[in-house]
C-alpha cells in the first residue's frame, strides 16, 4: 500500500523507523527487532539507509521482510550524495524488484573525509535531483521527502529552505517528514509557511523519544534541533538514571504526539531506534487515544 493512501485517512496513527545492520554479524539481531517493532502493526515502517548505500541490501532486505512476512506497509530510503548515476538507477531497480513501494528520497550527509571536497562533477548534489530520478523511472513510486521544521543546518535562511521543499514537491514528492523536533510550536509555525508558498502535501511530524541522557549532544549535533528548557530540566534531572531518563523521554514524546493530535494532525512518525519496549510503550501510552 502506498503511504499517501494511507495518509488521506483522518484516523489517528504512528509509523515507526527502523535501521538496518551495518555487518551480516548482526543482521538476525536487528532483523528481530524490526519484526517485533512490525508485530505491533504501525500504520507504516521506514527503514533507513547507510552512508554511501553502505546497507543498502539490508535495507531492502528488512523492508520487504516486514511487508511480506508482517503485512505492515513499508518505507525504503534511499539517498543519493556522492553516488554516480549508474549506482543510483541499479538501487533503484533492487527496489522495484523487491516489490517496494514507498521510497524516501535523500540526499544523505556527506560521507567522512568528503565534506570540503569539490561537489561540482557530482551526479547529485541535492534530494531534489534523486526525486526526480525517481519520478521518471516508471515504477510509480510513492516518493517521500524530508522537512526541517527550523531550518537545515546547510541553508542560509528559512524562506530559502522553503523554496528548496517546494521544488523537491513539484518534482514528485507525494508527503514529507520532519526532521525530530522537541518544541511542537515550531511544527505548526512551520506547516503555516509552508502553506503560503503552495506546498500542500501531508507533512508526517517526525518525533524521537530520548531515552538515553547521551543521545540528547548527539540528536541535536545531527539536527540543529532547539532544546526547549522544559527538555533540558528534565535531561538534568533524570539523565544520570538510565531507568528514570528512559521513563521520562518516552513519557516527553507521548506528550509531543498527544498535543500534536489534539491540533488536527492525524499522522506521526517515531524514530523508534530498533527499540520495541520503546515502541511498544509510547502505543501503550496512546492505546485508547488510537482506538
């Protein structure tokens, strides 16, 4: 099923993200993490993508698992910096031959060791140019983009952000994600520009449970995110407790996506980090709230 089907729906829902093993040493570990995360029946699944394609069959690998094996609609994401073309459109037959559906298409974070290299004879510089590949190959996909609700890291300014997202959405994207946020009134601020520059497409709130006082650096390092003090108390308080941080940041992000519900959103994404307690406990959380 396509997950713009999906998203025309006015029921309440949460999709979850998985990734997939970086080595074969793991692959039945992380495989089991993601059917017991599919056993819970999310809306949809994404499964993500190493840098420079570096998992790229297991992504396929675990994304059909969970659709043939557990019904549950699932997401691939494909990025595209530093790949070649040919690279490129061999992935994306491995994702029409695998039965895939849905196709998140990202640029990706520059591999290490290329950040300050010349850009300019690169296939793809941007997301944008890999939606349109997408678009064009005659596989029908459904193509989703990604969004930052404040600002991504790379753009000198908001509206010229903005201006990037409509382009992506006129080449094909069908919905967006956002990058996680902690503050929900930069989301709506956000939905309500985006609205005056004609992007119309369902925005999926992307929402990640700190359960770990160490990720708090790292999330925000990989996102820009800002850090409402009301988080950041609560990271002081709990964060040297493993048991209470991780009752705390799962208890923060079902409040995110109850008041994101209760102001007319009806879809959440939960980068759910291959943890089903965690997945498991936010549905808990919301169990009569879903139905």
């Amino acid at each position: 099923m396509k997950i713009s089907e999906l998203l025309s729906s006015d029921k309440l829902s949460l999709s979850f993200e998985v990734f997939p093993p970086k080595t074969e040493s793991n692959y039945d570990s992380v495989k089991h993490a993601t059917e017991e995360i599919a056993k819970l029946h999310p809306s949809f699944m994404s499964v993500t993508y190493g840098a420079g394609g570096g998992t790229s069959k297991y992504t396929l690998d675990i994304a059909k698992n969970i659709k043939e094996q557990y019904g549950v609609p699932s997401l691939a994401h494909l990025t595209c910096v530093s790949s070649t073309k040919e690279t490129v459109r061999a992935r994306i037959e491995d994702i029409k031959a695998a039965g895939i559906q849905n196709v998140m298409a990202l640029r990706g974070d520059i591999p290490r060791g290329l950040e300050d290299a010349d850009r300019s004879a690169w296939d793809y510089k941007h997301a944008v140019e890999l939606v349109r590949e997408l678009a064009e190959c005659g596989a029908d996909f459904c193509i989703g983009g990604a969004c930052y609700p404040e600002i991504h890291p790379e753009s000198r300014s908001q509206r010229e952000d903005i201006l990037y997202l409509k382009e992506k959405v006129d080449a094909g994207c069908s919905f967006l994600t956002t990058q996680m946020f902690f503050d929900n009134n930069l989301l709506y601020n956000f939905l309500y520009k985006i609205r005056e520059y004609g992007i119309t497409v369902p925005v999926i709130p992307g929402i990640m449970p700190i359960t770990n006082g160490n990720q708090v650096e790292r999330a925000v390092k990989l996102s820009g995110s800002f850090v409402p003090q009301r988080f950041k108390s609560l990271v002081d308080k709990f964060g040297t407790s493993p048991a209470a941080m991780k009752q705390a940041g799962i208890a923060y992000a079902t409040d995110q996506i109850i008041d994101l519900f209760a102001n007319g959103i009806s879809h959440v994404h939960v980068y759910s980090m291959n943890k089903p307690d965690v997945a498991k406990a936010i549905l808990d959380n919301l169990s009569d709230i879903l139905g």
